[in-house]
C-alpha cells in the first residue's frame, strides 16, 4: 500500500483482564463497570454499588471462572481476537491496515490508534465487533474512539461499520460455522443465547417511547420505532440464522445471558430458560451465542460449562456449545467485506471533524 494511500481499520471489542487472578480481574471490573453506559444510573449510586459491593464480592468468583478457561498463551478471548485480526490484515493486505483495541483492559484502543498513526494513514474506519447495537457496547466503544481520535491536532476522516446483524456475509458465516457442529451433535433444539441488556437501556434507545417492550410482538420487525433495539436485532439475527440452517419455528429459541444485579433484564433468561427446555423433554440442545464473535468467559465458562451442568441436571443429555464465529474463512471473508463497504460509502458514515473535535477535550487544556 502506497505511503499516500494508506487507510486504517480499528477494531474495537470490549476486553479482557490481563490474567485470572483477583488483583487483575479488579481491576479490568473497575474500568469496565465505571462507564456510565454501561451501569447507567446517578454516578454517586453507580460509586456506591462498584466500590462497596461489585469490586468486593465478584472479583474471587469472576476470577475463578477466568482459571476454568484461561489457555497457557492467555485469555481466550484475547487469543481468538488476534487471531482473527490476523487473519483479516491478510485478507486487506494493500487495502487496509487493521489494528485490534479494546475498550477496556489491552491492548487498549489508545495504543491501537497510535499503531495506526505510526503507519501514516489518511483516514480511518471504525469495526465494533458487536454484531448488535448497543449503547454499553457500541456506543461506548465509538464514543471512546471518537474523543481519541479528536485529540490529535490534525484529525483524520472517519467512517464507521454499522451493526451487522442482519447482513448476509455475517449471517451467512453464523450457519457456515454452525451447521456441522449442530449436525454432528445430533441437536434437537437450538438455542440463539444473546448477552442481556436491564430493561431500562432497552427503552431508553426507543425515540418514540411507546414502541419497546410494550407489547409481545414489538421484537418481530425492525422498524423506525426499534431501529437501534438490541432486543429486536437479536431476534432478526437468531430468525435468519435459523432460516438459513434450515431449522423450523418450533426448533428453535431466543434467550439473554449474563443479567447483573436485580433489576428487570431482558427476558428469557438463559440460566433458567435451559432448564425449562429439558423438563420440557429436550435431550440435546445446541446453544449459540450471536452477540459474539470470539468465544470468551460468556461463552466458554458461562454456557460450556455452567449452563451444560443445569441443563444435565434438569434432565437433559447434553448441551453442545456451538463456537463462535472466531476466525473462521466465512467470517474472515465477510468482516473484509463490512470493512470495505464502509471505506466505499460515505452515505451516513463519514463523521466530520467539526463532531469529533465536539465531543473531545480542547487539545492542550
């Protein structure tokens, strides 16, 4: 790629703790759960609840279920995600050069950003590889990269990868990975298991304020009212996996992970949900999890081994955890296309640098 026509591709996830220990899982919960988006009340109560009760109480048990994954080379997420990034930079070696950041926890997206800059790039293309809009994921990774990126004295072109949830070359991949695993393990119910959102960010992304959550159907079309609804993104995601598996209406479900605290998450549980399919008679139940793209502790501990357990001891054969999307060709070859959509279209994507110089600190204040 010619010095002149040098463009970069930041992807952005949202991390992983150095090591499975008490001291770094503290420390990557007191970064992650300090963002006010993603524990989304009054900053005295969200100090209150992090310092006297999250940072005391979760880090010995998040840090234990770390150890029941953690591989010799390091946390799984981080491996899979390097992997892929690798993978990627291949695939648009001439096109584009792609650097990995996190928005908590490293490689940070402070330094992923200074790698870029290092390669003289002309503009730059934001990837949130989060397959479905949220505000604690998406909009808080952009936010982040936008106040970076508006602290260079010359701020570069940017363009933005929207939500992929309903494109083809993501949902394509999604049954490319799965359908052998599903096969091979003779399931007979598939679960589409999504990370949960409270209710309350749910309705805060509605414009209409009447439209989510309101009623049983509001999740079965994308409209206007529920453009940016992770709840109904979801479900479009889990349908068109579904169709494309070739699995009916009645052989497969939608459910939520990973609820915090005792506030009205998004319903059904998966925890609980898994159970009720094998009292209702499920002997193997295959489980995916579309809201990731690596495999991680949500994934690995979390449903490859604590929700394999419940559902053994409900009555259930086996759970069969379906791998993420990892670095598998499909995957690779649809990334590098989203990639190169949003480098060929400035239609909604291009942000000025008079936006980002307004949501970044005056530079030298």
């Amino acid at each position: 790629m010619a010095g002149a026509d040098r463009h970069g591709l930041l992807l952005m996830n949202l991390g992983t703790p150095d090591a499975p220990t008490v001291a770094a899982v503290r420390s990557y919960l007191r970064e992650f759960l300090s963002d006010p988006r993603v524990i989304d009340i009054h900053p005295a109560a969200r100090w209150l609840l992090l310092n006297l009760v999250i940072l005391v109480f979760r880090p010995p048990k998040t840090a234990a279920a770390y150890r029941k994954i953690w591989e010799e080379r390091g946390s799984p997420f981080l491996l899979r995600s390097l992997e892929f990034t690798q993978k990627l930079a291949l695939e648009l070696e001439g096109e584009l050069e792609v650097e990995l950041g996190m928005r908590y926890g490293r490689p940070s997206l402070e330094d992923a950003l200074a790698r870029l800059r290092a390669k003289n790039i002309r503009s730059i293309t934001l990837m949130p590889l989060y397959p479905q809009y949220a505000a604690s994921s998406t909009s808080s990774s952009l936010e982040k990269a936008y106040r970076l990126i508006g602290q260079a004295w010359d701020v570069l072109p940017l363009r933005v990868v929207p939500p992929f949830f309903d494109q083809p070359g993501f949902l394509d991949a999604l049954a490319a990975s799965a359908a052998p695993v599903i096969r091979q393990g003779r399931a007979d119910h598939v679960l589409f298991s999504f990370h949960g959102l409270p209710e309350r960010q749910i309705r805060r992304s509605d414009p209409t304020g009447t439209h989510c959550l309101a009623s049983p159907q509001c999740c079965e079309q994308i409209s206007a009212a529920n453009f940016n609804c992770y709840r109904a993104q979801a479900y479009y995601t889990a349908r068109e996996a579904a169709r494309r598996l070739g699995i009916p209406a009645q052989g497969f479900s939608v459910s939520f992970q990973s609820r915090l605290g005792r506030t009205p998450w998004i319903r059904p549980y998966t925890d609980l949900w898994v159970q009720q399919l094998a009292q209702r008679g499920v002997r193997r139940l295959a489980v995916l999890c579309p809201a990731f793209v690596a495999d991680c502790l949500e994934t690995l501990e979390e449903i490859g081994i604590r929700a394999r357990e419940s559902f053994r001891l409900s009555g259930g054969e086996d759970l069969i955890l379906v791998p993420c999307l990892n670095d598998h060709s499909t995957w690779i070859r649809a990334a590098a296309e989203l990639a190169r959509t949003a480098m060929r279209s400035s239609r909604g994507q291009e942000i000025s640098n008079r936006l980002i110089a307004s949501v970044a600190p005056t530079v030298g204040a």
